[in-house]
C-alpha cells in the first residue's frame, strides 16, 4: 500500500494520470477495461502473481510498457521478466527521480512504439491505395482503344496495353523489365524515345510521326513526350499509338475524288468559255443561225454541267444522311408503268422498243417513292441511251420468300468484263468508240446503288459486249 501510494504521489506531481490496483485481479480487469501506456507490476502481489499478468497484459496489448517493481532483484528474475514481455524492472528500495527516470523512457519508449505502428499502418494504406490506384490505371489503359506505352531511363517497358501489342505486334512483354529494343520492331520508333530519353532539354515536350508495320497498308500515327517528376526531372517516356490507316484512305479517296471533279469540271467550263468566246468575237457577224448553234453548244454544255453539279450533291445528301425519307407503301409496277410512259417517245426517237413485261404481280413495298423514280428513271434512261437502233429495253419482275426484283434487260453496246466490278464508282464510265458521244456525269449508278443500298437492298448486272446488259434490281418484301 505504501509502495503504491509513493509512485501515485511521485509520478502525480509529474503530470502523469494514475490509476491503482490492489491486486493482479483487479489490475488485469483495468487493463481490459481502459487503455494504458505503462504499467508497474510487483512480483510478488496476492492473486495473479507479476510474471504471470505480464503474460495476460501483454495478450490484451502487446505494445503497453510495463516496468517491474521487485524486492529481490537478481539476474533469473530480471531474465525472466523480459522473456515475459517486461520493459525493465526496478529494484527496491529506489528513489522518485529513479522511478520518475524510468517512466519517463518507458513512455518515450510507448509513444515511439506507436508511432512506428501509425506509420507502418500508413505505408500498408497506402500500399494499398497505390494497388489499386495501379489496378485502376491499368483498367483505363487497357480498356483505350489508342496503344499506351511507358518506358523508364533504363529504355525499358514498364507499361503497355493490348492495342499496342496488337498494333506494335509487340514480343516478350510477358513481365515488365524487357529492353524496347527486344520488344519494338519499328527502328524508326526506338530512335525516337531515344532521342526523348537523352534529351537534356527540359522544355522539350512531344515528338510526332508516322510509321509503319509489316503490314504495307497499315500506318500508325506515334505521339511521344517525356515524363517528368514535380521537380522536372526526366522519368521515362510516353508513347500513345493511333492507328490512322482509314483517316489515310479516306484523305487518298477524297484526293481522288476532289482531282476527278476537277477534270468533270473543267470539260464543258472550257467548251462554254470556247463557244461564247467565238460568238464575242464576232466570227459569224450577221450570220444570227451561227450564233444561235454556238450557243446552243455552250447551253448544252451548261446544261450537262448543272446536272454533274445536281448529280453531286444528291450524293452528298446521300452519304451525309440528309436526305430524309419519307417510307410508305409503294407499289412499283404502277409506277414503273408511268415511268415507262414517260420515256416511250424518247425510245422512239431513238429507235428503240421500251416495254414492260411483268413476269408476275408484285406486292406494295415500304420505300421512298421519290427515291424510287430516281432509282428506275436512271435504269430506264440509261439503258435507252446506251441501245443499238432498232434495238429493245424489257423490264421484268421476279418474287421470292424476301425481295422483290425488278430486272431492266436491254440490246445495248454492253460492258466489258474488266470494267464490271466499277460500274457503280464515282465518275466512271466505260468509254468505247460507241458510248464516247454519250453525255452523262458518271454518276447515275453510284446514285442508284446508294438509294437500293439505304433501303436495305441490292443490286446487280450482268453483261456482256454488243450483246446488251441486265440491271436487276432487289428490294426487301413488305413485312
């Protein structure tokens, strides 16, 4: 009792805050209840003896300081109580300061302990939280359609995703650590982090180019910059890859097309220029008939040159989705029987016998009706323009389980066979000694074969020579 009052007194006057117990019993229940950063045990305390209660403190919090009180301090007990889990022991009788000493370097030696902990459980935190921030950006990366490549000073790879290996065709990148040069195949791109990964210029930022695969139709589009820590230095590199091959297309096609308007273009510009040159000239003088053939020269060469331009933007409606149509339930022998009406005296004038021979009854379609007097007025006028005297256009029918078919059989000049697999691109005509007076812009079929194709249908030819063509028609069945 005396020995426990001392050290309340002695340690109270040190700002400590005291709790007593008068046994191991009671002590060991404290220790349960409350929180505690040292404890001082006697050995010898009736109940649970000193060596022992270290034990079961120690069980309940492995990090308290305790401090053992003992009358009889020899070198068995002293090793005893370590073995248990004691910090030190205190021999009696000693002094406050002793006491106060001793305290004071267990707590100092408590809090270090919890510091230690708190920061051994803040580094697994955020351990964890790197995991899964790593986890996260690998989610992200993976799932971009654009190849991501990382790579450190050491020219090694540390990071990539399943487009670039697809793109790079990248080997040995089972684990991370493989040199690029083992892995990268594009010499071309190695040079390039090189060049990123020695630079000494800190306001260096990006390098951009195109390369090549193995793959003579495939070009990929590389952006790479250097990554730098908060304080600049030079961490590695990135590298984010774009396959581009169809932006190439498109820019080779829209040359093409753009260098093909310009020549359909400048033909009868120039004949206008050409003919309405003559007549300012003053060539024909009083003759008013030469001037008026002249000028009937430029208005059809006008004329051919508003329908080019007409012809055009159809199909840019077409293709830009601007065209609205408007479906309804169309019945296509009727209107194909007006349109047949219309062209006859045409036919006539060119010495050929347009008929319509319905093998059997069609059903109503669902269709835009003005997309199909387009469609069939170009099929009919063509094959009138380009017949044979004396010759026949016959346009028939056919039914199946889906489509309906429209077949447009003519006696005409035909097609060759290595010109067939064009006839429906921009622009191109057949040109043979008897279709090269034929006016027209090249665009009629492209035109065509858009509208079957936005009503979900298809068409087809056949054709040989002098021998005629079949345009056949198919469009699905009203369901």
């Amino acid at each position: 009792m005396g020995i426990r009052e001392g050290c309340r007194r002695v340690l109270g006057e040190e700002g400590y805050d005291i709790d007593l117990a008068e046994d191991g019993t009671v002590g060991l229940r404290r220790v349960q209840e409350k929180a505690y950063d040292l404890i001082l045990v006697d050995l010898m305390m009736p109940g649970i003896g000193g060596l022992d209660l270290i034990k079961k403190i120690h069980e309940i919090d492995p990090e308290i300081i305790l401090v053992v009180i003992t009358g009889y301090a020899t070198i068995e007990t002293a090793v005893e109580a370590t073995k248990r889990g004691a910090y030190d022991y205190l021999p009696k009788p000693f002094t406050p300061e002793a006491l106060a000493v001793l305290v004071k370097r267990g707590i100092e030696k408590r809090e270090l302990r919890l510091e230690a902990q708190r920061l051994h459980d803040e580094r697994e935190q955020r351990l964890l939280e790197l995991a899964g921030e790593k986890s996260r950006l690998r989610s992200i990366i993976g799932c971009m359609a654009d190849g991501v490549l990382v790579t450190n000073l050491q020219r090694q790879l540390v990071l990539w995703n399943a487009a670039a290996v697809k793109m790079l065709r990248l080997s040995d990148t089972d684990e991370p650590g493989r040199l690029m040069d083992h892995c990268l195949k594009n010499r071309a791109l190695i040079e390039s982090l090189d060049r990123i990964l020695g630079s000494k210029d800190e306001s260096f930022s990006m390098i951009g180019q195109e390369i090549r695969t193995d793959d003579p139709k495939s070009v990929l589009m590389a952006q790479m910059a250097p990554v730098r820590d908060e304080h600049g230095r030079l961490l590695g590199a990135v590298t984010v890859i774009r396959d581009i091959t169809n932006l190439k297309e498109i820019e080779t096609i829209k040359s093409q097309f753009v260098s093909m308007v310009a020549h359909e273009l400048r033909s009868p510009l120039a004949a206008i220029e050409g003919w309405l040159g003559v007549v300012l000239s003053g060539e024909a003088a009083g003759d008013e008939e030469q001037k008026r053939k002249w000028l009937l020269r430029a208005k059809e060469r006008a004329n051919s040159l508003l329908a080019l331009v007409q012809d055009l933007l159809e199909i840019n409606k077409i293709e830009a989705g601007k065209v609205a149509q408007k479906m309804e339930s169309v019945q296509l022998t009727d209107m194909i029987g007006k349109i047949v009406e219309f062209f006859k005296p045409e036919a006539e004038r060119q010495h050929v016998l347009l008929e319509m021979k319905p093998s059997v009854a069609l059903p109503a379609i669902q269709a835009d009706i003005q997309d199909m007097e387009k469609l069939f007025t170009n099929l009919v006028s063509n094959a009138i323009k380009y017949n044979v005297e004396n010759g026949s256009v016959t346009i028939e029918t056919s039914l199946d389980a889906h489509f309906v078919g429209i077949h447009i059989r003519d006696t005409g000049v035909g097609i060759a066979p290595a010109d067939l697999p064009r006839i429906f691109d921009d622009f191109f005509r057949a040109e043979t000694k008897r279709t090269k007076r034929i006016s027209g812009t090249g665009l009629g079929l492209t035109i065509a074969k858009k509208i079957v194709d936005s009503h979900f249908g298809h068409i087809e030819v056949e054709s040989q020579p002098d021998r005629g063509s079949t345009f056949s028609v198919y469009l699905p069945r009203k369901k």
